[in-house]
C-alpha cells in the first residue's frame, strides 16, 4: 500500500511539473525576464504601459543643496522648488520632519500656492539646539488629490 501511494505521488508530481512547462516554439526567438532570467511567453506576458499624461498631473520638490549649515543662535532661509506636471495646478502643503531638538521652522502654514513655483522656509537654531548632522525629510501634500512627494536633505548644527 505505501509503494502504491508513494508510486501514485510521484507520478502527480511529474505531471505537475511537467503542465508548468511552457509550450513554447523552440525554433523562434524568445525573450527572457531581466528579473527571473526565464523565458517570457508572449501569449500570456502583460506589459504594463505608462498611461498617457499620467506624469502631467503630478508634481516634486527640489532642494537646490545637499545640506544646510546653522551656528546655534543663528536663522537661514531655506528655499524648496516644485517642479509641475503641466497639468498640476494644486497648492502644495510643506512640512518638515526630523529637526533636532532645538530648531524649529519659524514659518507659519509653509505651502506652494498654485502659480508658485517655490517657497522660502526660515529656520531657526536655539542657542541650545542639538548639535550634529541631523536628516530632515521636506514632505509636499496636496489636500484635494491626496498626492504626497518628499525628499531628503541634511541639516548641520554647529557651535558659536
């Protein structure tokens, strides 16, 4: 009986394996996965194509440095960009997270108004702020659409 049950497993596995073979014309070209290095059966491979102005309605900010330097004590302007599909025309909420303890963004409600194309950020360093290199991440909001874009950059707090 385990002979017949082990016979009758074996032979549903090679069946398995053999319905997963593709049926494939070996004398046509084929083309293979750049992510799995397999053929790719064109029968039944979709390709998910961009849709068209898709990108228009979208938007991103920029951050024209990598890092910025404050003394504690000291205040600096800081500027972000957007940069908008052609067919963005939202305001954009701007909030920063990650500021060491003891800078703190001195302007009020940040946000890119719809015909803007930047907004200057003032930020402030208490004479006690933290000092070290610190990430901070500029997040863009859009409240109608829901659409978020953020980016990186470095703040580097110094001693007077």
């Amino acid at each position: 009986m385990k002979r017949l049950f082990a016979g009758f497993a074996l032979l549903t596995l090679v069946a398995a394996v053999g319905c997963n073979q593709s049926e494939m014309d070996p004398s046509k070209p084929t083309t293979v996965s750049k992510v799995s290095n397999q053929p790719v059966d064109p029968k039944t491979t979709t390709v998910k194509k961009p849709i068209a102005g898709e990108a228009d309605a979208t938007f991103s900010l920029s951050v024209p440095f990598e890092s910025i330097a404050l003394t504690q004590g000291e205040q600096k302007s800081v500027l972000i960009g957007i940069n908008r599909g052609k067919d963005f025309r939202e305001q954009v909420a701007i909030a920063l997270t990650g500021l060491p303890a003891g800078v703190t963004l001195e302007t009020a409600d940040p946000a890119i108004a719809h015909g803007s194309m930047d907004v200057t950020l003032v930020l402030k360093a208490a004479a006690d702020a933290s000092l070290g290199t610190f990430t901070v991440k500029v997040t863009g909001h859009t409240a109608s659409s829901g659409a978020d874009f953020s980016k990186e950059f470095k703040v580097i707090v110094t001693q007077e």
